[in-house]
C-alpha cells in the first residue's frame, strides 16, 4: 500500500486566523460576548453566502493563500464588530452612570450651537476667505452673486456674509429700483465685500476654478480678490422670521 502523502505544515497567517477563530468561539458568560457572538453568526452566514456565490465563479480554483485571505478578512471584520460593541457599551456605562446627564446637556448645547450658526442668530469666527468684488459699472447680476454664494456653500463655508447681511436659508438676491444688487432687500455698494468661514485654501481653490464666479466677473468688466484669512469673524446677524404655514411634527410621528 502507498505510503499516505505528507500533510503540509500550515502557514504562519493561517494559524494565526485559526487561532481567532478558536479565540472566538470559545465560551464566555457575559453579554457582550453573546451580543458578539450572534453578529458573529451573523457574518458567518453572509461569508458562506459569498463563499457559495464565490464557488460557481471558481472557488475551487483559487489558491490556498486567497482561501487564507478570505478567512483572515473574515476575522478582521469580527474584531472591527467587537471594537464597536467596546465603544457603544462604554457610551452605554456613561450615560448609565453619574455622567449620563452632563453627556447629554453637553450634546445638546452642541446640537443648539450647530442651529444657530445655521440660522445666523450669533456671530461666528474662524478661518476662512474676504472676497472683494469690484464692480465699478454694475455689471454683476443677482444670478452671477447667488452663484458665489453657491461656490462657498459647496466648498464647506459654515457661514457667509454678504456686506451687512449673513446669508441663511431664506437669503435671496435681486435689483433695486436704481440697478443695484440687494440681498435680502439691503442694497450693496461697490466693492462688494463677502465674508465666508471655513477651510480657506478650499475656498479659495473653489473660487479660482475656470469658469467659475471669478471669471464670470472678470468677462463683464469687473475684479475679484480672494484673501484667506486665520481669524475672520462675522457680526451680521439675521432675525429669524415666524412660520405661517410650516411645523415641526411631533416625535413619533410619521
């Protein structure tokens, strides 16, 4: 009878995912464990399922060393799933704890900072971009404005303002009687002065992108300057107007 054909030694990166794998399937009595557990099964179904899908493209094909990466990417998303049940049965413990309510009141008065940059109702400072306009003719159109405003939002401003006025949800832009742009019905006299807060290389960046507000102003007569600044600050503040029609919807509903 044949001599049976000698078992290959397993590599190093195998063994070592065949020990977390035991590491992990070993019993442990505590729910974290059994919360890790489950998700553990739960992407051990989702792996055989690749597996299988896997297989009819030509798994049986594939060489030991991919097998060993599929297993060790496998164990590499266990320890990701076990990271995250630390973190939130951390967060759990504290607010569980005596620290439960200062955690709380502090995300809150996060979230209310948040809402009043977004609604203009306190000044902010920051870094960011002074753009000076010069439009000796009056050639610059509202469309041409709300078009530099639009470039600052999409680079990441957090708040604009535009002469005396800070820019909100509701600005819009427009002519006087006399041909001079208005924002939010306040007229602007050249050079227009429009402050923005964010990360001022990239709002500079954006800014100077071919075709943009820049050379608009440039084809119609006028000048663009751009300075990025470290502490900028913005004191215009904007008076939030009452709702006629829109409310909040209760929590809950749906």
């Amino acid at each position: 009878m044949a001599d049976e054909a000698p078992r290959r030694p397993l590599s190093t990166s195998r063994r070592a995912v065949l020990r977390r794998l035991r590491r992990i399937s070993s019993p442990r009595l505590s729910r974290g464990t059994l919360i890790v557990a489950v998700l553990t099964l739960v992407l051990g179904l989702a792996l055989v399922a690749q597996v299988r899908s896997t297989r009819t493209a030509g798994l049986e094909d594939l060489r030991e060393s991919d097998l060993v990466a599929l297993l060790d990417d496998a164990a590499t998303r266990v320890e990701e799933l076990e990271d995250e049940l630390a973190r939130l049965e951390a967060d759990r413990a504290r607010l569980a704890g005596g620290a439960g309510d200062e955690a709380a009141q502090e995300a809150a008065r996060q979230r209310l900072d948040s809402y009043r940059i977004l609604a203009g109702t306190v000044p902010v400072e920051g870094p960011g971009v002074t753009v000076v306009v010069d439009d000796p003719e009056r050639t610059v159109t509202p469309t041409m404005l709300l078009d530099l405003i639009q470039e600052l939002r999409d680079a990441g401003a957090e708040a604009i303002q535009v002469g005396p006025v800070r820019v909100v949800a509701s600005t819009w832009v427009g002519l006087s009687e006399d041909n001079r742009l208005m924002v939010d019905g306040e007229p602007l006299t050249s050079p227009y002065r429009v402050v923005a807060i964010g990360d001022g290389h990239t709002l500079a960046g954006a800014l100077a992108i071919p075709g943009g507000f820049n050379d608009s102003v440039r084809r119609v007569g006028g000048t663009v300057e751009v300075v990025e600044g470290q502490t900028l600050r913005i004191d215009a503040l904007h008076q939030p107007d009452e709702h006629r029609y829109a409310r909040p919807v209760p929590s809950g509903d749906s």
